[in-house]
C-alpha cells in the first residue's frame, strides 16, 4: 500500500493550501445548512460574503499555482500522486 511521504506537510505552501481549502469547505457548509439565513442576508451582506468567498478562491487557486511550480505538484497528474504516495 503506497503512503503519504510526511516530508509534503513541512511545506509551507502545502500547508497553506490545505488550510485554505478547509475554509472553503466550512465556508460553503455553513452556507448548505444554514440557507434559510443567507438567503435573507441584505444586499451589502452578500456582496462582502462573496467577496470574501472569492478571495479565499483566489488565494486558494495561487497557492496551487505556487505548488505546481515551486515543488512540481500537481494534484491532478497521475505521475504526481504516484511520487508523493512512495
């Protein structure tokens, strides 16, 4: 059974990406099950929620293009995940 090399999580910028990829996760399950108070929010309460929503995207999207480029990590290329799970 292939494992995860450890020495990935020592990375700054795979940290990073991992913690902002768990905001986005609480940030869109708070959303799903509390819809029937989003969906009252006022006009300016939902633009600064999508703003701060979409600057956790981009943060998000940067950290993965730094990963890709700096470490070669890809988390969609097959040959990545096979050198990462040694």
């Amino acid at each position: 059974m292939p494992r995860f090399d450890k020495k990935l999580l020592r990375v700054p910028s795979f940290v990073a990406t991992l913690l902002t990829g768990l905001i986005l996760l609480a940030m869109v399950l708070t959303v799903m099950f509390s819809w029937n108070k989003v969906k009252n929010f006022t006009l300016y309460e939902k633009v600064m929620a999508g703003g701060l929503f979409g600057l956790i995207l981009g943060i998000h999207g940067l950290l993965h293009l730094g990963l890709e480029v700096a470490y070669n990590f890809n988390p969609l290329d097959e040959n990545n995940k096979q050198k990462i799970l040694k």
